[in-house]
C-alpha cells in the first residue's frame, strides 16, 4: 500500500461527482474520481435510462436556476457531440384544491418560460391518455423532456478523462472506509492505502451522512421504487417520445405525489410515487412488493386508464437522498474551507446535476460561485 496525493479528489462518481469530474478537468484542473462500486453502477440515484427536466417549478428560485442548468447541459452536450436531452413537453396537474399548479405557472411566466394552463377537459383533448377530473388543474410546458441518465454520468467521465489526460485519474471499486479529518488535509482511508487531498470534494449521496456522521443537516436514505408499462399492440405508440408527456402529479397528501415518462430505450412507460421507505444503503434490495404496484396501478387506473391493464414485466430501485424541507445541500465544512459536501437530493436533482458540477468546480478553484445558492447551505 501507498500513499496518493491529489489536489482535487471527488468521492463519489455518480451524477454529481462525474459533473464535477468533468467541469475540473475543462478548467485544466487534475482530478482523482474515486467511486466505491465500478463506474456505472446501479446501486445508487444516477443510473436508469431517463430523468425529467423542466423549468416547471413552483419554487421561484429553482425554476430561475433551471435556466442555468438547461444551459450547462447545452454546452455539455457540445463538448461531447451527443444528444443527452429529449424534449418531449412535460404536464404539471393537481386537484384543484392543491395550491400546486398555479405556483408552477407563476414561476414559468417569472421566468419567461412558454407554457399553457388547461382544465383537465382540455388535458384529454390534447392528451387522450390521461383520466381525472374536469376540475383538474393543469400546465404545460414544451420544454421540459427527459435527460438520458447513465449515459450522461458515462459522457462526463469520459469527458473527464478526455480533456485532462494524465491528470483525470478515476478509481473504481474503491470503498472509502472512513474519512480522517485529525490531520491538516483531509484523508480518505481505503483498503490500498491512503489518499489524501488537497480539496475533497463529497458527491457521495446516500453515504454522505455515514462518511460525515456530524454533518450539521439532517439527509434520510430512502429507496425510489419504479414500474414500468408496456402497453401492447397498437397502443404502446400513443405513448412514446414525441407524442407522450414528461408528468407529474401533485396529490393533497405528500405520499399522493406521482411521475412518470414516455417509453424510452425499449423499458416502456415510467410511473413511479414520489417518495419511499428509509433504508440502510449498504443493504440492497430490488424488492417491489405487490402493495407498492397496487398504489402505482390505483394511480394509473384514475389517471392513466389506457394503461391499467398493461403488464409491468419491469422494475427499478433507486436511492433518494432526502432533506426535511427538500432543498438541496451544497457548500464547505464548516471550519473546513477544503471539504466542499453536496447532497443535490429528494429526488429532484439529477436535472441540475451538470450545473452542480460547475457550482462545485467554482468553489474548490475560485472559493465562491456567482450563481445564486445561499438556499442551499449547510
């Protein structure tokens, strides 16, 4: 075993961490990226086929970032010469006893972002798919869509790896034992030996708080069950990209929250509940168990009919990473300007993930960013 040295070591090589990887190395930076399990794993947030964006949020100051986000992934996607987005259009409803929608359309016109309020009569002319009520309160915006996931977590690293040559270095299957904050540089303890880091970078998500136990922010792991649907025949074009919405409903209840997204790659349609049961992260656990596909499905039935009686002959588990009030957590250590934490979480943040990276590249090189985060301290 022997001792690695690095100027900015960036634990944790899911979304977050591979942005980061990648905004590093285009500022001429070295980076080490050190990942726990092999690089595009599944046992974390960043992995599947697709993730919503939308600028469709009814907090203000999320939606006016999104125009920066959009942004860092059209410059990503130009570095790379791939195409990560797909704008498909993206539907906001809820009862029209929940103060949700009307939020949403407020921050969209704040921001100048085009979009539609409709009835849900009018959601179904446009949209024959979905079911609710007439009284439904809808908005659609045209330029939410979806972002290819582990394709773009795979495209940063690469990046990464692309622009700083010998000095990316990535380590995979590196578990980091334990953090030593004794000394004067933060030290990771492995099995092959120590690293120790000028700038530490934490993008570790739901591991954060097991590698930071006095983490001054409350973060509950929590495990993201997936259905998805395959209608048959005829019916299953009605439903892809192009001709299906991005969408999200917003129940009275936290638990009633709902999402989902048009067939893509082949895994068919997406429809999930926000939200999940706390868990260990370390123990995995792929169970989707009959009473969560019967709440999905009780779902789908009123708001989806066409797809009742689809069969679900796939599934997926994810990790959330969740914040009391659902804010992310960016910024240094307190009284350690070079541990810089991030925990863009509760299962809203994979859409800013790439402008997170710039975030963090901005404060490990220049100690402050100019974007507008003061919302997410620690």
């Amino acid at each position: 075993m022997h001792t690695r040295t690095a100027r900015n070591v960036v634990l944790g090589a899911g979304a977050m961490g591979a942005a980061t990887a990648y905004h590093l190395a285009r500022r001429g930076e070295p980076v080490l990226l050190v990942e726990q399990f092999a690089l595009g794993h599944d046992r974390g947030s960043s992995h599947g086929a697709a993730r919503i964006t939308r600028h469709s949020y009814a907090d203000p100051r999320y939606a006016r970032l999104m125009l920066d986000a959009f942004r860092a992934w059209r410059v990503l996607e130009a570095d790379a010469g791939v195409n990560l987005y797909l704008r498909t259009g993206g539907v906001s409803f809820c009862p029209p006893s929940v103060d949700y929608v009307g939020r949403v359309a407020a921050s969209l016109k704040a921001i100048d972002v085009p979009h539609r309020r409709m009835s849900g009569r009018e959601l179904r002319q446009v949209w024959p798919e979905f079911g609710g009520a007439d009284d439904t309160d809808a908005v659609f915006e045209p330029d939410a869509g979806m972002l290819a996931a582990s394709r773009a977590v795979a495209v940063q690293v690469a990046l990464a790896r692309s622009l700083g040559g010998d000095r990316t270095q990535v380590v995979e299957n590196c578990p980091v034992r334990q953090l030593d904050l004794s000394g004067e540089r933060p030290t990771l303890v492995t099995d092959d030996g120590p690293i120790v880091a000028e700038r530490l970078i934490i993008t570790a998500g739901a591991w954060v708080t097991r590698l930071l136990p006095t983490l001054p922010c409350a973060l509950e792991p929590t495990r993201q069950r997936v259905l998805y649907f395959r209608p048959e025949g005829g019916a299953a074009a009605a439903y892809e990209p192009g001709r299906f919405p991005v969408f999200i409903y917003k129940g009275p209840e936290p638990l009633d929250d709902f999402y989902g997204m048009p067939a893509f790659l082949g895994c068919g349609v997406k429809v999930a509940r926000h939200g999940g049961p706390a868990v260990d992260p370390d123990i995995e656990d792929r169970t989707v168990d009959d009473e969560y596909r019967g709440i999905v499905r009780g779902f789908v039935q009123k708001f989806l009919p066409g797809l009742s009686q689809a069969p679900t002959d796939r599934t997926e588990t994810c990790l959330y990473t969740v914040a009391r009030d659902e804010h992310f957590r960016v910024g240094c250590l307190p009284g350690r300007r070079d541990i810089i934490v991030a925990s863009p979480c509760s299962g809203h943040g994979f859409k800013f993930s790439c402008l997170i990276g710039q975030i963090l590249a901005d404060i490990a090189t220049k100690g402050e960013t100019a974007l507008e985060i003061s919302l997410w301290q620690l």
